[in-house]
C-alpha cells in the first residue's frame, strides 16, 4: 500500500508531457493559443514602440475616418480609437485573468476544505456556495458596483468574489472521488499532516479540471466586465475597455456610418473569447482523452 503511495500521488513528469503532445494535436487549440500570445505581445509592446496615448484628444478632430495618420479613425471627442483599442484589451484582459484568478484563490480552497472534512464546515461551505450560484451572476455584479461605484479595481473584486463557487463546486467534487484512494488512505495511516495531504496528494490530483474551468472563467470574465461597460456601468471613460468602446457606439447613425468606432473592439472581444475558449477545450481533451473519444462517438452517434 505504502508502495502504491508512491506511484500515484502525484501525476509523472511523463503524464505532463504526453498533456504537452496531446494539447499540441489539437490544431484549433494551437492557432487559438498563438492568437492569444500574439495579442498579448501587441498589447504590451505597442503602446512602447508607438507612443501611444489613449487620452489625447485631436482638437477640430470628430468622428474622422480611417487614416494614415490615424489607423482606425477618431471617436466623438477626437481620441484615436487604435489606441483606445489597444488599452481597452489591456483592460479587458487584465480585469479577465485578474477576476478568474481571484475566484479560483477563494473557491479551490474553500472546495478542498468541504470535500475533505466531513463535518459541519462542509454543510456551510456548501450552503453558502449554494445561495451565491442561485443568484444571477450579472444582476448581482450590476447591483453591487451601481452601490459601491464603478472603478477598475471594483469590476474586478465583484466579478472574482461572484465567480467562486463554480470552482468551489468543481474542487469539492474532485476531492471526493480522491481522497478514498490508496495513496490518501497510506498518508493518512502513517500520521501525515491534514494540510500536507491535502496540498501533497489531493490538490495535484484534482488540478486537471481546475484548469480547463480556470481557462474558461478568464473568458467569462471578460464577457462580463464586457456587458457591465456596454451598460454604462463597468469601466469608465476616459478609460478604455471593449465594453465601453462597444458602449460609446451605440447610436444608429455611428452603428451604419462609423464602423471604426465600434468593429474592431467586438472583434478583438469576440476573438479572444473564442480563442480562450477554444484554448480550453484542448486542455480538456489533453487532460482527459476518452472525454474526446466519448465526444465522437456522440457526434457520430
């Protein structure tokens, strides 16, 4: 039994490499996660390389169109939209992994503890997990921030802090079908701390999943933070974001006659959710490849 500890408690630097190769077979996950990189090294190295400034604003400059001056046009009050697009994806996808990673530090955690303790602990956990996910997400984000203000660093704690319990969910399922195995039995027979076990042997064991779901929270977040600023209420202006770009376009005359001003930020938006998306499924099909095998033979019946 001590031997079985062993062998399998935590994944083998072999098992993470055939998750490497399998990843990398998934060509849609492969172009989605070069998108990605792509964007990410443009968002952080253009604004340096270009000078550019999302708050300038052009005098005599309203509503210009495409040029060689500027790329993308002018908005209403003369800002370059280019840079307002570059910035707003800073904001978008910092507020998105941001959001994401608070979630997963508050809900992993808390799903550890209850799928572990088999006490009164569990059944608070759990209803408080409970009454957070019967509650619409984006009603609760919009009425929290209308109270508290809208601000960059309120988006982000309100959209993580709501966001927890699906990965609270998720680790305590994890934790139960793993922790009656041999290797937890072994460690807990020979005296091993309750935390260690759970770090050491429990955690690694459950983190497959928790990454697929972390990949698609980061996505979800961005959506959300999307939703709040084309209401009016996520990132303020003069900041940018995709939401509110989307936002300060919405009048029928600037949706039919000034594409620049809102196309390129609902692309970017639509394609990196997308690509993070797509980005999930390969890990989850290069974590667990009979869920692929399994998904064929539905497809095909």
């Amino acid at each position: 039994m001590f031997a079985d500890k062993k062998k399998t408690q935590i994944p083998k630097a072999s098992h993470w490499k055939d998750v490497v190769n399998n990843f990398r077979k998934h060509k849609l996950a492969m172009i989605s996660l070069t998108i990605l990189l792509v964007e990410i090294v443009l968002l952080v190295i253009l604004p340096i390389v270009m000078d550019l400034d999302p708050y300038s604003i052009q005098a005599g400059e309203f509503y210009a169109a495409p040029s060689a001056q500027h790329i993308l046009g002018v908005d209403d009050v003369g800002r370059d939209v280019f840079s307002r697009l570059i910035y707003g994806g800073r904001m978008s996808l910092l507020i998105g992994i941001a959001s994401a990673t608070l979630a997963a530090l508050i809900g992993i955690p808390l799903g550890l503890i209850a799928g572990y303790y088999e006490n009164g602990l569990r059944v608070v956990i759990l209803r408080v997990t409970d009454m957070f996910m019967s509650i619409p997400m984006m009603i609760a984000a919009m009425f929290i921030v209308s109270v508290v203000g809208t601000s960059m660093w309120t988006v982000m704690v309100v959209i993580g802090f709501l966001g927890w319990p699906g990965f609270c969910r998720l680790a305590y399922g994890r934790v139960l079908s793993v922790k009656e195995n041999e290797y937890v039995e072994a460690a807990r027979a020979i005296g091993t701390p309750t935390l260690q076990i759970i770090v050491k042997y429990i955690f690694p064991n459950s983190v497959a999943p928790l990454l697929v779901a972390y990949s698609m929270s980061v996505a979800s977040s961005i959506v959300t933070e999307s939703s709040l600023s084309f209401l009016g209420i996520g990132i303020q202006p003069p900041q940018a974001s995709w939401g509110n770009m989307i936002y300060l376009a919405q009048s029928l005359s600037t949706l039919s006659y000034r594409p620049w001003l809102w196309l390129p930020a609902s692309i970017c938006l639509v394609g990196t959710v997308l690509s993070i998306n797509f980005i999930g499924d390969g890990l989850r099909d290069a974590l667990d490849p009979k869920m692929k095998i399994w998904r064929k033979e539905e497809a095909y019946g």
